[in-house]
C-alpha cells in the first residue's frame, strides 16, 4: 500500500534526508587510498548518533553495520571492511538515518584518488540518469516513467542497468510501496501522486546489467567484476513536482566541487 506523506511528513522526511546528506559530507572529506570501510562506518555511527539520530541500516533484515560500502564490481550491500582503499577504486556509500520516526536514505559514489575516464564518464551519466528520472516523477505519470528516463538514458552509453535492485517509497518504513525499478516503458505502473516520497537510486554497470550475491549474503556484484555507479535521492511529489529532499551539496563543498545540485523545474 502506497502511503501518501502530508506536508509535515515531507518536511520530517527532509530533516532526517539532509541529516544522512550530512553524513555523506562528513565522509567526502575522509575517503582517500588507505583508508577502511570500517573506518568510515564507525565515524558515520558516532556522527548520526551526535546529531540524535538512529543509524537507519544497522541491524535492519540483520545488517550488520551502519553504511552499506560497495567497491569497484560491488553494486550495492557491500559490508565495511578492514581492506584499504586503493588509488583508482570507486566505492558507493548508501547510508540511512531514523530521525523523529522518519527515515531518511541516500547514496553516493566516490572516487578514489584519480580514476580512469571510463569510470569517471560512467559515474557522471549514473548520476545524470537520477536527475532524468527525478525530472520524470510528476503528478499524472507513473513509475515505469521514472524508470524509463534512468534505462534510455544509461543504455544510450552502452551501460548495464540493473534489474534485481529498486528504488522504494519512503517514510516510516525504510522501505515502502511503490518499487522503483530503473528501467521501464513509458505510462506503466503505479500513477504518481502529490504526496508520494520516492527513494530513487539508479544501479548502473559499467558491462553487463547481470549481477550475483556473494556468500556473505549480502554483497551485490557486477555479473562480469566490472565496476558499477550507484548515486540515490529522496524525493516528494508536492503541487504536482519533484522536490528533492536530500542534497549532493555537503558533498561537494567538502571536495571542493564548484557544483550544486540541479534544481528540477
């Protein structure tokens, strides 16, 4: 059941989104070659903890830590590690916060040190995907909208997208109807509404769309260990638009990026 948030709601969602955005840009500044996973997930716990909130993840279906960090051919679900980073990885940190009984959920892929033009071309068009389908989720189209703006556009470049993971309503629950697929036709699905708060994440390979789960029964990966981009927003559905209510910004204030994040008219 798809539960429609009031304004108050949306605005709750919104502290506890910009709290994890926070978070993220507390770790921009910390993810350099030999740094540990583990490392950046002990200091995302003690910073959700000191500004009040809950580490949304941790414990959830029985994970065991607070970030979800994805290396290289990890898509998405990796689980913090002593193993250092090295020059040229990439690692996704997708990390939740309960905050005033909402949940915020964001993500983000970060390079490490400097990588090569195929990864850096293939995290900009994962993240040019998530403003395509953010432009696409508005009052009177549907689900399969969304998702075909992130497919057409990340496809156009050759890139897999994948199909075993989604994007997911958002509120009280970290995970809510509707799913949220990144690939889709046209005038499909769920009819989007004022109201609805979406977590939309585009998980996108840089080969095959294929993937596996690892024995630790979590870690998702690439089906052919090519590296894989995966960028996420919280978004509401207010007077007919989409309104992101997270922020790539902390993020970039803290590498230093001249950029801010596109602003969906």
């Amino acid at each position: 059941m798809i539960v429609l948030k009031t304004n108050e709601e949306i605005e709750r969602i919104r502290t506890s989104a910009l709290m994890v955005s926070k978070t993220l840009g507390m770790l921009a500044t910390e993810i350099s070659p030999g740094v540990t996973s583990i490392h950046l997930d002990n200091l995302a716990e003690a910073f959700i903890r000191d500004h009040g909130g809950i580490p949304g993840f941790l414990g959830m279906y029985g994970f065991p830590n607070t970030l979800c960090t994805s290396i290289n051919n990890e898509v998405v679900h990796g689980i913090p590690s002593n193993k250092p980073l090295k020059e040229g990885d990439v690692i996704s940190i997708d990390c939740g916060v309960l905050y005033d009984e909402f949940y915020g959920d964001h993500a983000y892929t970060f390079a490490v040190g400097e990588v090569s033009n195929d990864i850096k071309e293939l995290l900009d068009v994962t993240k040019e995907s998530l403003y395509k389908g953010i432009s696409a989720m508005r009052r009177g189209n549907r689900i399969g909208d969304i998702g075909n703006a992130i497919q057409r556009h990340c496809e156009n470049k050759g890139y897999g997208v994948v199909r075993e993971l989604v994007g997911h309503g958002l509120g009280k629950k970290l995970h809510e109807d509707p799913q949220v697929p990144n690939y889709g036709k046209r005038g499909s699905g769920k009819l989007l509404q004022d109201g609805m708060v979406l977590a939309i994440e585009p998980m996108v390979n840089l080969g095959t769309h294929r993937v596996r789960q690892l024995k630790d029964g979590w870690s998702i990966v690439t089906g052919d260990e090519k590296v894989s981009a995966h960028f996420e927003h919280d978004v509401a559905i207010i007077d007919g638009r989409p309104e992101i209510l997270s922020t790539f910004d902390f993020i970039y204030d803290a590498l230093g990026v001249i950029k801010k994040d596109i602003v969906i008219k």
